[in-house]
C-alpha cells in the first residue's frame, strides 16, 4: 500500500502529483491490468482450428480480390 503524507502548506494538487508519481513507480496498475485484461486459456485444438479458419478466409479474401469481387 502506497502512502504519501501531506508536506505543511502543501496544495492539493502537489500532494496529488507525488502520489501518482509514486503508484507509477511502484507497478502497482501494470499489475492491475495485467490482471485484469488477463487471456482466458484455449486449448491446443481450439487455437489450431481457429488458425485454420483464418488461413481459409484469407485465401479466400485473396481469391476475391485477384478476381475484383472486392
């Protein structure tokens, strides 16, 4: 936990700025995020058939564009 006490005749907004200062240091929202935007695990066999898809809807784009239907 991160604490920043305020200096005597300190305003708002200094006390505000050191303390962002000090949370950007720390890590503490890189890990946030990383936990929050965090990848649900595929297995093995759903990655490979979403590969596959993708290779046959991009050989299909390229077919469509070679003929000028796009």
């Amino acid at each position: 936990m991160i604490e920043v006490k305020r200096k005597e005749g300190e305003p708002a907004n200094a006390l505000l700025f050191r303390f962002s200062k000090r949370v950007k240091r720390s890590g503490i929202l890189r890990e946030a995020n990383k936990r929050r935007f965090r990848d649900r695990v595929v297995n093995k066999s759903k990655r490979r058939l979403s590969a596959i898809h993708r290779d046959h809807k991009r050989k299909e784009l390229d077919r469509l564009r070679k003929l000028g239907l796009t």
